[in-house]
C-alpha cells in the first residue's frame, strides 16, 4: 500500500507541475524520476524496511520540488544530489542507492535524454513529410525538369518529384522507429558493470520509468551499448540530414538560373542586399542546408570520438546523439 499510494502522490504531482517539468527536463529531472522508481523498488524488493521508504520517498519529493524553485541549484550528478537528500531525511536514505552506481545512472540518464530527442525528433519528420504532401498535393500536375548527371534529362509532375523526398522521409522515420526500440531499454541497477549482490529488480525499474525492457548483459548495458546506440541515432540523423540537404540543394542549384521554376514567397523566408535592393536572398534555404551540415558535423565527431577507443571511457557517452537528433528536428521544423 505504501508503494502504490506514493507513485499515486508522484503522479498527481507530475500533472500539476507538467508545464514546468516539460520545460526543465535535465539531468536533475531524470535523476528525480531515476530516485522516485528506485524508492519504490527498494522497498518492495526488502532491500529497506516500509518506514525507511517512506522516508527516503518524502526526501527524494522534498529535494525534487525544493529544486523546482527559483534560483534553486539541480545537481545532476548523483554525489551532489546525495548532500541533499541526507539533509532532507538523514543518512539512511542513501539506502535508497543500494546496489545502484553512478556508471548505470549515467547510462540510464543518457537513454532518458535519447528517447525523449527520437520522440521529440520523429514529429519533426512527422510534421515535415505532412507539409511536403500538402505543398505537392496543391500543385500535383505542375512539369518541371528532372536531372540526371547534373543535366536536364526528364520532364516530371510536381507530385512526381516531391513523393520521392516524402518517401525518403518515411523510411528515416522507419530508421527511428528501430532505433527507439534500441534505445528504449534499461541500464538502471546494472551497476558499474557487475551488478551486485542486492536483490534488484531490474524489470521493475525499467516498467516504473516507462522503458520496454532492460539491457541484460550488465557490461554492455553501460560500457558497450552506448557505443552501438550512438552510432545507430547519429546515424538515423544522417540519414535524413543528406535527405533534406539534397532537397535543399536541389532547389538552390535551379534558384541560380535566369528563370527559375520554384522560388520563396518574400517576406521572412528572403533577405534583400544592402547595394542590390532588387534581389531576394533564399535565406531559409541556406539556414535550413546550413543546419543538415552541422548535423553531419556532429554526428561524424560522435563516430571519431567512439573509434578505438576501450570500453568504459567517456568518450562515447556524451551528448552528441541527442544533439545530432536535436538539430535534425529543428531543421525539419
């Protein structure tokens, strides 16, 4: 009863504080939710007695909504947020850590952000694809030149020439499907790459955070995976960068002609020149070209930081998945 009334007082309380928690989603937020499912199987595993949890459960609230306020500090590293939690209900709620290591945590932590960023990344595609259908469906039998070689080769439909781009979009979006069913699985409690000997339930913790599984090889849940689910959501992100930038580019190369068949509507998506007033710059063109390179960019420093490099370093466990994911979508939107 103890368990479920607090995940019912946690709950209630993420509804009020869903506006705020949407925004402020950092390491100090998924290391709250990361404390809140380990309270809770902590206590139904036997690891701390009923009393204790509810102790640890009014700590790990108190420090959460203490860093709700503002100005307030949000340590996301575990040891920081720990001086906390022991000030809000003593030292025996560092029970609540048992069996846990700062190694899963991270790990957890990381696939949190990266499921998030391919949700977040996968409307983007979404919402792209649906405006690409629309823009073509208005002009569905509009001729325009196809090129083969760098060179007109073909007249084709308007439509014609736009479904293969949202073709294209669907099978990155196919790409992200996959990969979320890679990275929506749990490190948590694998510890650092052994496990221990406390009688964790890993499936518990994955099923309280909303994950489909676990990662069950405990080495490779935080010192391998990472490498190989980096890769594959850079490489998603590639992929649709190279699409959208081969539009882009597409429409550049015919945007130089004397004539050319597909131009912007003037007003914020154009620039003009400071000494040619008759000229109207693509600049969403270039932005949006611009923003498909930096994804390259990124997601290749990811795959150079990865390369031979021995498992359980750090070089492959930063951000840049979820930055590489991030400046996917914005360049879609």
């Amino acid at each position: 009863m103890l368990t479920k009334s607090l995940m019912g007082l946690w709950l209630i309380s993420a509804m009020f504080a869903q506006a705020s928690a949407q925004e402020r989603r950092d390491e100090f937020y998924y290391l709250g939710e990361m404390n809140k499912a380990s309270s809770v199987m902590v206590v139904e595993q036997g690891i701390v007695p009923k009393t204790l949890g509810k102790t640890i459960a009014e700590s790990v609230s108190q420090v959460i909504a203490d860093g709700e306020k503002t100005g307030a500090k949000r340590p996301g590293d575990y040891l920081e947020l720990e001086k906390l939690l022991i000030v809000a209900g003593g030292a025996d709620v560092t029970r609540m850590h048992s069996g846990r290591s700062r190694q899963d945590i991270g790990a957890t932590r990381n696939r949190l952000f990266q499921r998030a960023q391919v949700l977040s990344t996968f409307a983007a595609l979404n919402n792209a694809r649906t405006a690409l259908l629309d823009f073509a469906a208005k002009y569905p039998e509009a001729i325009e030149p196809a090129y083969t070689v760098g060179v007109q080769a073909q007249p084709i439909s308007f439509g014609h020439y736009i479904l293969a781009y949202t073709e294209a979009l669907e099978r990155n979006a196919e790409r992200l499907r996959r990969a979320f069913a890679n990275v929506n699985n749990s490190p948590l409690r694998a510890a650092a790459l052994g496990t221990s000997s406390f009688p964790v339930n890993r499936p518990r913790l994955a099923e309280l955070l909303g994950f489909d599984g676990i990662v069950e090889n405990s080495l490779g849940a935080n010192q391998i995976a990472p490498i190989d689910t980096g890769v594959e959501l850079v490489s998603v992100a590639s992929a649709a960068a190279l699409t959208v930038g081969t539009l882009i580019s597409d429409i550049e190369a015919q945007y130089r002609m004397t004539a050319p068949w597909l131009t912007l509507e003037e007003g914020e998506l154009t620039g003009t020149s400071s000494i040619m007033p008759q000229k109207r710059n693509p600049n969403a063109l270039h932005n949006v070209r611009v923003g498909a390179s930096e994804v390259l960019g990124v997601s290749t420093t990811y795959l150079f930081k990865a390369h031979n490099v021995p498992h359980g370093l750090s070089d492959y466990k930063g951000s840049e998945p979820v930055d590489a994911l991030n400046r996917m979508a914005r360049t879609l939107n």
